[in-house]
C-alpha cells in the first residue's frame, strides 16, 4: 500500500533545506495553507480533511524534520534542529521554496508548537494561526508538574537523556506507537486510523533515526522549547495576528482550565472551541475539524465577544 493513495492529485516534493531535504505533498487552488502534523504521525495525519480543504487553499503538507520521509539528523547542541524554534525556521524555508512568503499556519500537536513559534519569532509571515489540541509548552509542563497522568507521562519519559528512551522503545516501536495512538483517541483504540495511515506511522516510526527524532523533540521540548516561551511570557510578546484554536473534547488540553485561557498568554487575537473527539482530530472527526476550521480560515467566524 502506497500513502499516495491518501493523497490523490496531490504533488510530491523533495525541498532542499538548511538542514537537508523535507519531504512535501502539495495540491489545491487558492491561499497558501500551511499543514504540520504532530508526533508520532507524519503528514498523513491531514489525508481526511486535505480534499476539502484543497477546494478553498493552496495546501503545503510536509513531513517536519526526523519524521516521515524527511532528514532526520542526530540531535545538536540545544537539540538542533529539533528545538520548535528551529523547526519554524526549516517549515518557512519550505515555503519560500515554494513560492509562499505570508500564508496560513495550520499545526497539531508538536507541529502547532511549530506553527505558535513561528507566529512569535516571525511576525508577518503567518497571516493566521490554527493550533489543535495543545496548550502552551509553559502550561504544559506546569500542569504535567502538578498533575502528572498517564497520557502526559511522554514528556518526562521521552526527554530523558540519550539513549535511554530511544533504547525502551527500540525493543518494539510498533507496540510503543500503537499504543500512544490508542492511548489519546477518546474511545481508546487504533479504530479511527485508516489502516494505510497507520501502516505509514508504523513504518516512519520503526526506524532508529526517527526515534531518536522524536526523543530529541521532547528532549527540545524540556529545556529550550521551555526557556523560549519563558522569555517570551516575561516579554509580553504575543502573537500579533488571528489565533484560532481546536481542542478534543476528550483531548490532553481539556484536562483542566480553558485551553483559551491558557493560550491568552500568547495570543489576543483569540478565538476557539471544542470538538468531539480524542486528541486526533483530523483523523477522529474529519467531519467536526472541518466544521471548526474553516470559517476561520476563510476569515468568516465571528470575533471573539468581549
């Protein structure tokens, strides 16, 4: 079975980066839209609401750096170029290539903490901001401290210092994914998953390089991810332009405060909602994630009251 089944019509790309190639799918007419998926998905993760979303955007769909088909390097100093910050700077490097200077940012999980980095460190290149199911890094690891839980045991387990995890989880990858994958829908089970998807997650994640990515990606998400959103708060920065977020109703975010409140941090230009579903909610609820997503795309939802 071949991903390009998921993804008919839509163009393959090698793009030529700073730090090695980043495997792309392209297609649609309109807006450029930018797609990040999270971990341990790759870019096949948007393969139910890119059709859709191709009739009204331009879509951009890469696989970040250590995932899917793109390079995957062993982890610098500050965990480089694993560290959000440094991932922004490779996913803006990829739209250039593409002809693509201001454009949407659409991210869930670790690819929204890309999409919210470049929204801070990259006024005017993002003309909106979708983020799906997280809250930010700093709110994280304040509540994971306060209230630590079987679903956010992965940020603690995952930064330990190498090779300890990267060990653990090479004795079976595939248990270790199928697992997470599971463990974050809101019924507990791989049914959501189109069985060619998650062939792909499973054979991204069974090789030893990509580990490690993932690893040095929560390892960033310890300490510099951490520290970049520390000075950001102590700062006052936010994010200048339209920010709209999306939560699983039985998401990791819906466990405790608001996730709008919790992204008032850095955001003022906020708006957002719940929809029904797990953490994955492109692929649990097409359908919802759709609903929620594109009136604010398109710049037709209503502002926030107040």
């Amino acid at each position: 079975m071949s991903t390009a089944d998921l993804f008919p019509g839509f163009a393959s790309h090698w793009v030529d980066t700073s730090i090695g190639r980043i495997f792309v799918r392209s297609g649609g007419a309109g807006p450029p839209l930018l797609l990040i998926h999270g971990f341990p998905q790759t870019h096949v993760e948007w393969h139910r609401i890119a059709p859709e979303l191709a009739s009204h955007f331009t879509l951009v769909i890469p696989d970040l750096p250590g995932y899917g088909w793109s390079v995957a390097p062993k982890g610098g100093a500050g965990h480089f170029p694993y560290a959000k910050r440094d991932m922004a700077k490779v996913m803006i490097e990829v739209m250039e290539s593409l002809g693509h200077i201001r454009f949407i940012a659409c991210g869930h999980d670790r690819g929204a903490r890309v999409a919210y980095r470049m929204g801070l460190d990259h006024p005017g290149r993002a003309e909106r901001v979708v983020l799906i199911d997280i809250v930010p890094t700093l709110v994280m690891w304040e509540r994971i401290r306060k209230n630590p839980s079987a679903k956010t045991e992965h940020w603690v387990s995952l930064s330990r210092p190498a090779p300890e995890p990267e060990t653990e989880i090479g004795r079976d990858p595939v248990a270790y994914l199928d697992a997470k994958l599971a463990l974050w829908t809101k019924d507990g089970t791989l049914a959501a998953y189109d069985p060619r998807a998650l062939r792909h997650y499973r054979d991204s994640f069974s090789d030893p390089s990509r580990i490690h990515a993932a690893c040095e990606d929560y390892r960033a998400g310890a300490t510099v991810d951490l520290a970049a959103d520390e000075a950001d708060k102590a700062a006052g920065r936010t994010i200048d332009v339209p920010v709209h977020v999306i939560w699983g109703d039985s998401g990791i975010p819906s466990q405790g405060a608001s996730p709008l409140d919790a992204w008032r941090l850095f955001a003022s230009k906020l708006t957002g909602e719940a929809v029904d579903s797990g953490h994955f909610v492109p692929e649990e609820n097409a359908a919802g994630c759709l609903v929620a997503l594109l009136p604010f795309l398109k710049g037709t939802a209503l502002p926030p009251a107040g």
